[in-house]
C-alpha cells in the first residue's frame, strides 16, 4: 500500500508533459460547431441508404448489366391503405344469432350458472367490529374535512373503534386446527 501512494504522491508532484503547442480550445469549439449538422462519409464497403422517393424502386442488380438495357419502372407509392365506405368495415360485423339448429347432439346448450350459496349470517359482535374498522377512519375524516375540534373523545371513539374492530376481526378468524392429522412429508399411499 505504501509503494502505490507514494506513486500517487510523484504524479501530482510533476507538472504535465507540455508538446510545446499550446491547445487553443476556442479553435476546437469552433471545429465542433462548424462540423455540426454535417454527415460523416459511409464506411467503405457500406451501402447507404435510399431516399424516401426510391423505396418503391427495385434494387440496383449487384451483378452489373443484365442481358439488355433495362427498361425504366414506373414509380410506385409506397403503400396503400384500405378505406371502406361509410357503415361498412371490420368492426361493423356483426354475428349472426344462434339458434337451435347450430348445436348438434353431443353440444350440451346454453351453460346457465347454478344460483350462488346464501351469504352467510353475521353475529352482532362482526358487525359491531366492521362498523369500528370502517367507521372510525370516516369518522375522523369527516372531523378533519368539516372543521371540527378534535376534542378527547371524538380521537378516543375514533381510534378506538378502528383498533378494536381490527382486533377482533384478527381474533375471530378461523384457523386450520381442525385438520391436525398430518400425513408426513411424503405421498400418502
């Protein structure tokens, strides 16, 4: 470590190698600038590029003359787009009606879903902590957007309400105890 700082102590310790020319930085700036905007050469053996008139055209043959002259091409555009009348286009399709003759005899018809289960019943003490968990945050909302004084009470009930809903929403959930025959780690057989 002391042999690679004292390197660094010499190289800034001596002064840079002059050429004897000194660099005129406002010549070079203005080489960049009267550069700009101007296209450097293509690589040799590059093929440049076709204008935008020429796409349409054929290539050039690479090989040289063909058996005769070549006869010029008319110019084509270079694409075209497909304009369809007014009321008429892809997105004016519209799909015939199904009708009983489509489905033959393996074809089971129209699935109709089965009529969903009954949501379960709450109990009162569910519906005390959902009104918590969702009242208290209006509550305390509605005192900050009205203006009220965030009085003891109104922060207790508040708060309160939002944290013991949260708790016994949290102490009320189901747990999977009830399956405590563990198979193993492996395939049951």
């Amino acid at each position: 470590m002391a042999e690679h700082d004292s390197d660094r102590d010499n190289r800034e310790e001596r002064e840079p190698d002059e050429q004897g020319v000194p660099f005129d930085e406002d010549a070079a700036w203005r080489a960049i600038v009267a550069g700009y905007g101007t296209e450097p050469p293509d690589p040799p053996g590059s093929k440049p590029f076709k204008p935008v008139e020429d796409l349409a055209l054929p290539e050039p043959d690479a090989t040289g003359d063909r058996d005769g002259p070549a006869e010029p091409r008319a110019a084509r555009p270079l694409g075209s787009s497909v304009s369809f009348a007014p009321g008429v286009g892809p997105r004016d399709h519209v799909a015939p009606e199904p009708s009983d003759d489509d489905f033959d005899a393996d074809d089971e018809g129209h699935f109709v879903p089965p009529e969903p289960p009954p949501l379960p019943v709450a109990d009162a003490s569910a519906k005390f902590a959902w009104l918590g968990v969702v009242g208290g945050p209006i509550l305390l909302l509605l005192a900050v957007v009205l203006g009220w004084d965030m009085t003891w009470w109104l922060a207790t009930v508040g708060i309160g309400g939002f944290l013991g809903g949260f708790a016994t929403l949290v102490m009320r959930m189901r747990t999977d105890d009830d399956e405590d025959d563990d198979p193993g780690r492996g395939a049951v057989v």
